[in-house]
C-alpha cells in the first residue's frame, strides 16, 4: 500500500507519514514507512496505490452484544430498559433470531470501519461463524449469568433469583469455547470469559470463573457498576457495592475488562486503575439507556487503559466507531465543561492503539508497526464530510475523522491480511440478503411478543399507538 | 409518490401513514392519505413507486455560516475557539475562498437531507446562486456587525472596537439582499435580518437593523447569549447581560430568531419564551466550542419554538441533521441525568415541522400536508443502520431514524417539487468538482495563514508539530 496519508497511531500521538507506505506480508505488517523508502527496499507482488485515501489502523469495538440486534429500537427513551424495554422482547429471541440479527450488527460495524468485534453473548459459539465467513477478528465471551430459565420478566427493584447450577454450566460452555476457538483460525479467534455481572451470580461461581480464566491466561469480560439496578442488587445481597465486592474477592486485576463503570465513583475509579483493571467505555448506549457519562476522564487521569464499545443495538442504537468516538469526546466535554477534555487523537487512540491494548491485544493490532496484523481501513478524502483537507503547517484530518466522519467513507478494509471489503462492498456477504433474513426473524419475534401481550409494559407501544412513533 | 413508510410529521406526534402516498402539483403537496384511497381518488402523470422507503418531509437546517466552511476542523479542542482558532484563517478568506467552501457544505448537508438552509453570512448574496443551482429552500440574512476591518486578531477579554458606519453598510446589504431575493425563485427564497449579536453592534444601528424588519415583516436572525465572551462585552460596555438589554429596548419579540443561548439562565429563557421569540438549538458546535448544552428543554418547557442548526463548520465539524438530532437527544439527557428527556420524536419534530415554525416557514415546508411545498426525502429502510424495521404494535423507526441513520442513507429528494437528488447523487452539481475546488481554494487560505506567521497562536498547530494531529 503506497501514496497513503497514513495514521500509524504508532507512538504518542497518532503517528503521520504524509507520503506513507506499508508492506504486508501474509496475515502481518512487514514494514511501514515513507513511499519513496518503501519502494527503494521492498519488492511487492502486488501494490495498492492509496492515493486520495486516508489510511489508518481497522477500528476496535471492544464491547458488543451482536445477539440481540434483533431489537433495535425498541428501549430508548423511557426508564428502566432493560425490565419493561428488552425482556419483553427478549423472551422470545430464539437462537436463530439471534444469529440473524448477529449478522446485520456485524456487517454494520464492518461498513464503518471495525475490524476486531469484542463480541459478548448467551450461546457466543453460533455467532463465531459470521466471523469465520466475514473475515473479521473477534474476541468473545460468553455471558455467564445464573439467572433461572422461564423466571417471567424481571421487576425493577426486585432482588434476582439466582442459582449457579446455571451459571455452572454457562461457565463450562465458556469453557469449551475457549477450547475451540482460541487462537482459531490463525489467531484471528480468542476467547475471554464473561461473568455478565458481579449481580448476576454468586461469589463462589465467580471465583471459579476467574480461576478458569486465569489458569488459560485468559481475561474476564464483566460489567460492572453499569447502572444502578446493579448497586441496588449488590447492596441488598452483599451490604457492599460492586468494586469493593469485587476488590474484597480479589478479582480486580490486569486481568479484568470492565465494562462501563456508570456508577462507579472517583475512589473506586482510582482504585480500579491502581489494580490494573482497563476499562470498555460505551458512550452512546449509556448516554441513552440511562443519560449519564461514565468516569472515563478520570479513570484516564489515574493512568488507567481505555477502549470504546457499541455495546447493543437495543440502546445506542448502532454500531459505528465514528459515532462513539464523536460522543465520548462530547459527552466529556459537556460533563467537564471544558472543550479540551478528550481532544480528536486521544478517542482515535481509544478506537485503536489504546483500546487495543486495554482489551489485551496490544501486541496484534491497533496501529500500523511491523509484526502486527495487518487490520488496514482507507478512507476516502476526497468525501465531503472531510473538506478540505489541510496538510501544510496545521493537519485538520483528525478532528475532522472524529468530528465529522460518518463512517460509509471507509470504502476498503483488509482483516488478517486479507482484503473483505473494496469499493464499499463487503466481499463475503450479500448485506440485502442479511438485513431481510434478520427482517424475518424480527417480524417473528414481534408478533410473539405482541400476541402474547408483552407489549403492554413498554412505554413505546404507547407512543406508536398515541402516533408519536 | 406511493406505498411509502409516510412519516408526514402532520398532527402532535409524526403522523405516520403506514402505506401512504403524496400527490404533487408543481410545487406544491396536492393531497396526503393511503396508497390504496390515493389512487382511487387521483389520476397521476408520473408515478413514484417508494415501496422499501420511509418517506419524510426534508429537513431543516435553522442556522448555518456555509461562507466559513473551508475552515473545518481548525478549531477544536481548545479554548478561545473564536479568537485562537477562527481568526488565524479567517483574515486570509476572500470571496472566491467563502464560495467554494460553501458549495461543499451546501452538498454535504443535502446528501444527508436537508432542504431548507437556514443561512446567515457575510456577503450573504454571493452564496445564493448556489441554492439556485443545487434547487435547494434557503431563508437567508446578512452578517451584520460593527467590527472594523483590518483591526488583527480579537484577543480574549478585550473590549471590541465597534463602528456603525461599518454595520450600517451592512445593514444596507441585507436590505439589498431583501429586494433581491425575498420570495425569489416562486418562493423558494426568503430573507431575514441577521445582527450578528447584541455585543456586535451598537444600540441604534440594531434598532435600525429591527426598523428595517418590522416594516418588511421580516425576522430577525441573531446570536443570543452565544457564550461568555458575549456576555462579557455586553457587562462592560452597557452593564447588562444580553437578553436584559435586548428587552429593555423592545426587541424581543416574535420575529426574533434567537440563535443559541449558551448563557441563558432560567428566567432569561422564561422570559424569552413568553416574548414569543423562537430558538435555534445547535447542539453540535456549542458541544465542540464550548463543552456545553444551552437551555433547550427549559426554553420549550416555557412553551417556546425551537428549530436545530449545525451552525458552521469549524466548530461541530460536520452540517448533518441526523447529527444534529442524536446529539440534541442525547447530550439533553446526559444534561439531565434522565433518558426520557428530549425523545426520539421530538428531535424529529425540531427538524421538520418544529423547526419550520420556529423559522418562521410553519405555512410553507415541514409537514407533508395539502398545500405545503413539496420538499420531501426518501430513506432506505433496507439500510442495516435501520434493521430490523418493527411495524406492528410497536414501531421502532423513528428511534432508529434519529439514533442510528448516518445520513447517506437518504437517496432521493425533491424540493418546490422537483427532484434534486436520486439514487444518492445530486443531479445539480459534480460533489467532487466541488471539493477539488474548494481544496484548491482551503490550500491558498493556509499557505498565507502560515506564511504571515498567523497560526502561531493556535494550539492546533502545535498539535500538529507535537504528532497529535
């Protein structure tokens, strides 16, 4: 790849080379540099001219649930989402609703620009496929909860039933996953564990998640303080909140992803970043699930790691790294009152360099150094959304990537060493033929969930019935 | 137009036809109702087959500065974004530079479906030409200020020298623009006018400014309260802040626009909205510029009219009205604490039928109804950002309209009844002509910036030499 403005986001900023060049070599970058150097010292078989194109490393959503896409649009707005919002629906996702719905979440992001998926769900296996068959990276857990089958909907403020003989055996289903698909395909598969919260299953079960963990050196994938239904849960059945219950158990460590930390405060930030712990920050779902912006400034200011997250089509509602680059900026911005917190580079290195290694895969991808994987975007400059481009004396190309990007600019990408989408197109899948399977499958689901009457708790039916939806 | 998803946007929500048709005669909406009664009831000379579409009134852009878009992305992440980061590049654009600048912002915005523009700029009549040629609905106002020429950089705290024989040539051109342009092009034209804020010219040039709309029955288009610089001015100069002032003198009243107020508090905002003035909300460029979220929801909880603009390019980066929606939902909620703040339909509203009211064009375009201009867009359901579409009980779409559609997802468009945009591409204008003029034209702008040694004061540029951009 020649002629590229490239952003190496090697570094401790965003790493330019105005005439830049890279040399893959199977699945791995062999070498980076100036064009004119690259040209003198390697012979390629093949060249891509990326003249007129942007070029940076594939984008990192460290924090998705892709198996229930199938219910965009249907919790925003209102109080407690996931009671009277999701379960109502959820209910009635079946398995292959939720491969359906997997694969449209999947090419979405991919069509904005994400290459690695920290993809995060019940039954991971039967989405890994899409994986397989896009070309994409994926580092998936499975959602370990002990939540009994068929308990009806659940109430807010209500205490959960939980039995572990159901978490046990979602813990040995990670198991086996971990089995199969890490370092599959290459090492373009690997697997973490995904205790779903420290509500949603007992003490002993998650001491036994984390000793599967860290016998495989695997990290755990939880949420944690991501609301307040969760503190509440915690309170009632421990006396204690999240991080001190986590802390006490001894499982803050580098080996744990915490995903959103909504309620955590500046002490247990503090705390969190101190044991090593990084963090999976989702700016748009929790902006709308519960409006409010997660500590991340101050976990950053306490030296802790930091990526971004789509999270889940139900709340967000998309997924697009341009999108959550823009807000996170934003949101800090407005709760800080201040323009200067979170400038452009730094939530580019969040969707790159940084979330790469706050999700363990600092040494595979998120930027463009030798013996990385090859995970390449281009980006079209020559897209409205990004005029003019300023080179001489002051370069405006990232804040304007951030600020003003939309993401159908990304009109190439190369997973793995391999290209799977050029001029816009995905190479591996047919998208129309996706978005109507999962049409199918939708309409399905809301028609057992209307006829069944578990409508009747959403706000939202209410609204499209008064004709504000 | 026929079987279309029709979100007419009619009544107090968005009056929703699930499969609707529009007639069209000349510019004008002929009749709204089902496909079915449509057909029986009327005989068409061309029929538009919208099956897959969700069908929308095009969307309204309240407040826009298109003759300073070649200055994107230079701005951002720092304080002092008027003097430290417009200033330095601004001195250095001429005429040429602001037209071809704004030809590409014009593009972007209509690519992601906006059809009335808003537009508020020095030299306004130079601009014009191109909503001529691009079809597009602008009510536009002349920049009036008192601002010397040639007076250098505007430094922070300074009192600005202010001249009204400078603003009232000014006011002279925005006169001249009226009787050019008010009502031109069968009515796709109107005119207001546009003081560029109370601290920006003395007290009798904007009674003049109100005199010469008053008796026009014109609006007038002004930044309000837009940030602590102006309140700043306006304590020193006259030891009141802006909106006391402004009523002290009986200028707040239903033909003011007030663009942003940032500064606003509680009563001033009460106060407003019982005068009758109407707002533009920019969520997108205060967020940026100043890490804040004006008073919107208080404004329309007073019972205020409020419309949505993008305001300008080097601050937000982007003239985007899906943006525009999403952020003003979200950081609404965030400001709040509270998800059911600012819903899904009511951004939605902001930018249609709200929006028109507020901009004074309630009669004209916003709402697809009988004997409004026929400015219409159409969205691919089929697109994955909108997957799955939910029709029955439940309707998920316009929470996905505003919280997940990018904006390329608009794919055709008329405006007074003509088609300007089909299968994505405007049929006006070549968007890539456009862009490699006005990189031609940004590139000339910068080199003089840098060679007169201007962008020293901007932290961009240090960003820039430091690796960050």
């Amino acid at each position: 790849m020649v002629h590229a403005r490239l952003f190496t986001m090697d570094g401790p900023g965003v790493g330019f080379i105005p005439d830049g060049a890279v040399a893959i070599s199977g699945s791995r970058i062999a070498a980076v540099g100036r064009t004119a150097d690259m040209r003198r010292d390697y012979d390629a078989a093949e060249i891509v001219d990326c003249r007129g194109d942007i070029v940076l490393p594939g984008l990192i959503d460290a924090h998705m649930h892709t198996g229930i896409a199938l219910l965009r649009g249907i919790a925003q707005d209102m109080d407690h989402w996931m009671q009277l919002g999701i379960w109502p629906f959820r209910r009635h996702l079946t398995s292959e609703m939720a491969v359906a719905g997997s694969l449209v979440n999947i090419i979405e992001a991919m069509q904005a620009g994400t290459t690695t998926f920290g993809d995060y769900n019940s039954n991971m296996k039967q989405l890994l496929p899409h994986y397989q068959r896009l070309g994409a990276r994926a580092r998936v857990a499975e959602m370990i909860h002990s939540l009994p089958p068929q308990q009806g909907a659940l109430q807010p403020g209500q205490l959960y039933p939980l039995d572990d003989t159901v978490g046990s055996a979602l813990l040995e289903k990670n198991i086996q996953l971990y089995e199969r698909w890490q370092g599959a395909d290459d090492g373009r598969f690997s697997v973490l564990f995904g205790p779903q919260g420290p509500d949603l299953l007992g003490p002993e079960l998650l001491q036994d998640v984390y000793a599967a963990a860290r016998q495989r050196q695997a990290m755990v994938h939880m949420h944690v303080a991501q609301g307040d239904r969760e503190i509440l849960q915690m309170q009632l059945r421990y006396g204690k909140r999240s991080i001190a219950y986590l802390d006490s158990h001894g499982l803050l460590g580098p080996e744990l992803l915490a995903v959103h930390l909504t309620e955590a405060n500046t002490n247990e930030v503090k705390l969190l970043a101190k044991r090593g712990v990084s963090l999976v920050y989702c700016p748009g779902s929790i902006g709308i699930i519960d409006g409010l912006v997660p500590p991340v400034t101050e976990f950053l200011g306490y030296g802790g790691k930091a990526a971004l997250g789509s999270d889940q089509l139900p709340g967000n509602n998309c997924s697009n790294m341009w999108n959550e680059m823009k807000l996170a900026a934003l949101f800090n911005k407005i709760k800080h009152s201040d323009p200067k917190v979170l400038p452009a580079w730094k939530v580019l290195r969040m969707a790159t360099v940084d979330g790469a290694a706050a999700l363990g895969l600092g040494g595979e991808v998120g930027s463009l150094v030798p013996g990385k994987y090859a995970d390449i975007i281009r980006v079209d400059a020559q897209a409205t959304a990004l005029s003019p481009i300023l080179d001489e004396s002051l370069r405006n190309i990232v804040p304007n990537l951030v600020y003003s990007l939309r993401g159908h600019e990304v009109h190439w990408m190369m997973i793995h060493g391999s290209v799977v989408m050029a001029e816009r197109r995905l190479l591996h899948v047919d998208a129309a033929a996706a978005v109507a399977a999962a049409q199918k499958k939708a309409e399905e689901m809301a028609s057992k969930a209307h006829q069944e009457g578990d409508l009747d708790a959403s706000p939202l039916k209410r609204w499209t019935e008064q004709g504000f939806l």
